[in-house]
C-alpha cells in the first residue's frame, strides 16, 4: 500500500456523515491534493515542481515560517498542469473528462477513483460540479496551507507519513469548509 492509499483511507475513512455533499468535496479536494504531494515524490518534490514551474517565491513562502504568499488559480493550474512530460503528456493528449490537464494533475486526476469508485478522480470532481476553474481556485487556496503544515519549522522532512499528510489535510479542509458542519465562509459552503 502507497503513501497515497493510506491517507486516501484516512481522509475518506474521517468523512463527514452529517454532510455527505460537503464531506464528499472534502474527500476529493484530500484526494487531490494526497496524489499531488504522492505523484511529485513528496512535499519536496512538489515544491521543485512550483519552484521550476515559475512560483519559486511563493513555494518559498510556503514552506518557510512566515506569511504565505497568495497564489493565483490559474497560475498554479498551469504549473500542475504542464509539469513532468510522459505520462502527463500522453494523458493529455487522450482528452479525458479533465478537460486535457496535463503534467502532474492530469495523472492524479486520470488515475482510479478513491474507495473503489467507479469512473477517474477527475470524473467525481466532475459529478461534484467541481470544473477546472473552481478547481484551481480551491488548490490556491489549500495548497499553500498544506505545504505549510508539512513543512515545520520551514524543514522539508525526509519522510512523511500517512498520519502526517492526512492529519495536515483533515485540519486544513475541515478549516476551509468554515468548520465540521460545512456551513458558512468555507470554501465549500
């Protein structure tokens, strides 16, 4: 079992029964950002990624101890989307349900759904009404967050563990649903 498996099964296992539909974005936006952080070899690859990709700054905010610099959607998109050719590429070109997203993301959101769920990651995020505009605007507002708390101290740490990547998640999605109940200013309220 991968890094991404056991904390796909501990984010989607700590769902939110009282709110399946927000539980539910809750899940894939953990799901999201789980394959993201797995798919780049860990924080500190995706932070290569940000870093090559033109958002070195803010990756740097990021992971550092101060202010984290706010990131544009669609800047980020365009990172996620077009980095690591190959398999992203080939992806890309296959013009799945994610709208053609290449690179990083487009493996993630091409791969198999969480929980045994029939159809892509993409395809859920789809069912949700989740588009890739939306999409990119949650990541803007999430990522920087998680990169954060797996970065303590401002240290990359050799090895992360389920526990950490999916206690760092559960905190930040339960705080951008604007608490357990899902209601109010959250993302997805």
């Amino acid at each position: 079992m991968g890094l991404l498996d056991g904390v796909l099964g501990a984010v989607l296992g700590g769902g939110n029964n009282n709110n399946p539909m927000g539980g539910g974005q809750h899940d894939l936006m953990g799901a999201v950002i789980g394959g993201l952080i797995q798919q780049a070899g860990g924080v500190g690859g995706l932070l290569g990624m940000l870093k090559q990709g033109g958002l070195g700054q803010h990756a740097d905010s990021w992971q550092g101890t101060g202010q984290n610099m706010p990131v544009d959607g669609g800047d980020l998109m365009k990172v996620l989307g077009g980095m690591m050719g190959g398999a992203g590429q080939q992806q890309a070109q296959m013009g799945g349900q994610d709208g053609g997203l290449g690179g990083l993301l487009g493996q993630v959101l091409g791969g198999a759904a969480p929980g045994g769920a029939g159809g892509s990651l993409g395809d859920l995020l789809g069912q949700a009404g989740i588009g890739q505009d939306q999409l990119g605007g949650l990541l803007a507002q999430v990522l920087p967050q998680v990169v954060d708390g797996m970065t303590p101290g401002g240290q990359v740490p050799q090895d992360h563990s389920n526990d950490m990547l999916s206690g760092v998640l559960g905190s930040v999605l339960k705080g951008a649903m604007g608490g357990q109940g899902g209601k109010g200013g959250g993302l997805f309220g």
